[in-house]
C-alpha cells in the first residue's frame, strides 16, 4: 500500500483547515488562495512573513511513505509574478490542487509540523 492507500489518511482538506487553525490560534495568517480536490488534492505552501515572501513549498511522499514539505517554483527574488505564472502552469496540468498562504514566523517548521 502506498502513501495514498489506506483508511487512516487524512484528506486534504482536513489537513488545510487544521493548518489553517494552528496557524490562527499562533497568531498567524493564514489564507486558502485556491481550492483543490478534497480527498487527495496534491498541497502547495506559500510562505510569507510580515508581508515578505519566503517560497513555495510542496507536500510529497517519500520513498518512504512519510510526507515532507519540498521547495518548489521560483525563487522569492524573481518577484510575485514569476509565483503567480508557476502557480497557474500548476493549476492547469492539476485543477485538483490547493494553494495555502501562511504568514507566521518559521512557517516552513509550523507548516511540517502539521501537514507531513
């Protein structure tokens, strides 16, 4: 069975409304930018502190089975239009994707922590 398989996963929309109240209850932001499939949508982090943008990560299995958050796209120094054209060859090829923004302090941790 892979990481995919099984009774006990968790949904992604599960995942994304846990994230999203974790990072409240932080003190934090946290923003649905768009909404994918609510079984098994593949989860694309952003992450920005006080306004400033820190990167996009990925959800992935591993070999292993367990989750782990993965850089992915552009650079946060090619600018918020380099992002949004990555994000939107993304949701063309995987309409089912969703796309959270977390601003908090160490969201890469906070997000793992969660999430993977």
């Amino acid at each position: 069975m892979g990481p995919d398989a099984g009774p006990g996963r968790l949904t992604s929309a599960l995942l994304i409304g846990v994230l999203a109240r974790r990072v409240a209850a932080a003190g934090g932001f946290a923003t649905v930018v768009m909404r994918g499939d609510a079984t098994s949508g593949v989860i694309l982090v952003q992450l920005v502190e006080k306004g400033q943008e820190i990167g996009l990560f990925e959800r992935m299995a591993g070999l292993d089975g367990r989750y782990r958050l993965d850089r992915c796209g552009p650079a946060p120094d090619e600018g918020p239009e380099a992002l949004s054209q990555y994000i939107a060859r993304r949701r063309r090829s995987d309409p089912d994707l969703w796309v959270i923004e977390l601003d908090i302090p160490d969201g890469e941790r906070f997000a793992a922590e969660t999430i993977c």
